[in-house]
C-alpha cells in the first residue's frame, strides 16, 4: 500500500479540512483574535489531522501488506480468511466479513459438488460390476462353443473388457489409495494372471509370450499391478506389426537393490517426437492415427497409479523395431514382510 495513492483516495477530506481551517481562521480574525493565538489552533488542528492521517495509513497499511503478502504464498487463495486477523477499521471490516461469507458458500457449494461427483463414481463403479458380469458369461461361452468363437468377436469383447476396466480404475485413481494393501506380492501370479485373462487374443493373433522373471517377489498392490501390467500387454498387442513373428517378452531383474519388471515387444514402436507424451492424458500420437481403438488413456492411468504406488515407470522405443516399458519397485526396510 503506497501513502500517495492513500491521499489520492482521501483527497476529498484533505480539501474539506483546508476548507474548514481556512473558515475557522476567518471567524477567528472576524473577532479579531490575535494572531498568535490563530497561528497555534491553526498549527494544532493541522498537527492532529497529520497525526490522524499516519495512524490511519499505518493500520490500512499493515492490514492490506499482510493480507497481499498472504495471499501471494497461498496456492489455494480461498484459505486466505484463515491467514488473516479481524481488521479494527470499518472498511476492513466489511471487506473481512464479505470474505468469510464468500469463503463458506464456496466451501458449501465445493461440498455439495464433491457428494455429488463421489455419487456418480459409485454408480459408475456399481454399473461397471453389473455390466462385467455379462462379459465374462460371454466369454465362458465362446470358450466352451468353439463353434460360436470368432477373431472378430474375441477381439471386440476384449476391447470392451479393457475399456469397461479402464473406466473403473481411471473413476478409483483419483482416491486409489483407499482400495491399497501394499505386500509382498509374486511377480509370476501377476503375469500368469494378465496372461490368462489375454490367453485367447495372444492365441488369436499367435503372438509368443515369454516370461522370466523367476521368483522375484516385489512391494505393491497385486490387483493395482495386474491392471498396470494388463494395459501394457495390450497395448503390444494392439500394436503388433506385419511380416514378423510376435512375441511380448516380460523380464525382472535386480538393480541397486530394486527390483525392475521390463514388458518388451516387437511391435510397430512409437515416434521418437511421441516418446516424451505417451504418458500424457488421452495423448494417441501417430499411432493413433493408425489404430482407431487408441483412447491415449491406458498408460496415463498406469502412470497415475504407479505414483501412487510409488513405482518409477519409463518407455523406450524405436519406430518398426520395439518397445519396451519398465517398472522399477523401490525396495524399503521399513515395509518388509519377515518371512
């Protein structure tokens, strides 16, 4: 706050003091009091509006520095009713109060937004555990009617399968930490798991599944891993390229004490200039163009969970050669299972 612009704003009670000093100066020579005694009533009155106009500024001052000041540090600028103390002049006070109410209706409104949303997640999670259920009966009988089994018709049910699942854990992600049970968890029944639930796309499009990754036993959530895992086998299977044979190779290996889970396939590979984005929320690339299924969501929700998690995911490709994701796993004293 700058004293000029604080008189500028006033200059209407300066004027009107110099207006009543100068009537007051006149009635006193109209009476013809002595001059001295006008020169000390003139002086004082101008001493105690001086004095008035400094302890004013001073508090303004004070109230509205600190009040910017706060408000500049604040990432969320509603909180500021919580940074700042009660003004003691009347304008300030307004201003205070004003805020406080501003700051409750949007507290309110937030609420009643949040209730609101939290109640369509949980339609659309409930939905997607109703709708699942027809899937899978669909699939369990063109499993056991070969006759009823189609590539076409295997392929758009397990399209509809990953993105109904998609759905569900991109709705969860934002509060995935409430459905979290970190543990030892075995690589092997990860894959095994995500293999099965692929085994028939894999053998669709006679794409070779390798997997060496021993025993190793790594820190997370085996349901949340599955999913992470499952998007990037599909995503090579997706991206399968011509006149080669297929094959999606999956490895672990140790390193500093971590433990790193490697998906490699020889697949159709990915832009150099699209390396750095697929990572980004609904971000498809040129590969996007060339594969109408892409949503760009798969890796971005694997992304978000692996934060979570707190795994590191990464992405190497070269274009007509491969692609290869990995997953490292921190390894911390602190949340080993004694055995």
């Amino acid at each position: 706050m700058k004293l000029s612009k604080y008189l500028r704003s006033n200059y209407l009670i300066i004027l009107l003091f110099i207006v009543i000093i100068s009537i007051i100066n006149l009635m006193l020579v109209s009476f013809k009091v002595q001059n001295q005694a006008i020169m000390g009533v003139t002086v004082t009155a101008i001493l105690g509006f001086i004095i008035y106009v400094v302890y004013d500024f001073g508090r303004r001052k004070k109230f509205y520095n600190k009040f910017l000041n706060d408000l500049d540090l604040l990432d969320k600028k509603y909180l500021i009713t919580e940074m700042i103390d009660k003004p003691e002049f009347y304008d300030g006070e307004i201003l205070y109060d004003a805020l406080y109410e501003i700051d409750k209706s949007m507290s309110e409104k937030i609420k009643e937004y949040s209730l609101s949303i939290q109640d369509f997640k949980e339609y659309i999670e409930m939905w997607i555990h109703e709708v699942k259920l027809p899937l899978a009966s669909i699939n369990l009988m063109i499993h056991n009617h070969k006759e009823l089994s189609d590539k076409k018709i295997v392929e758009q049910l397990k399209r509809i399968d990953d993105d109904v699942e998609q759905v569900l854990y991109y709705v969860r992600s934002e509060n995935a930490e409430k459905d979290y049970l970190i543990k030892e968890t075995e690589l092997n029944k990860v894959i095994g798991n995500v293999a099965m639930k692929n085994k028939d796309i894999l053998l669709e499009n006679k794409i070779d599944f390798i997997v060496d990754v021993d025993d190793r036993k790594v820190l997370t959530d085996s349901k949340w891993l599955e999913f992470i895992v499952n998007q990037i086998v599909s995503n090579s299977i997706k991206y399968i390229r011509n006149g080669v044979e297929h094959f999606i190779k999956i490895t672990a290996e140790e390193n500093n004490q971590n433990t790193i889970l490697k998906i490699y396939d020889n697949g159709i590979g990915i832009e150099k200039s699209d390396i750095t984005k697929v990572f980004d929320k609904t971000f498809t690339g040129n590969n996007g163009r060339k594969i109408e299924t892409s949503t760009g969501m798969g890796l971005y929700i694997a992304k978000q969970l692996c934060k979570k998690l707190g795994h590191k995911i990464a992405i190497d490709s070269k274009e007509n050669e491969f692609t290869e994701v990995s997953i490292l796993f921190n390894k911390d004293d602190f949340l080993n299972i004694a055995k």
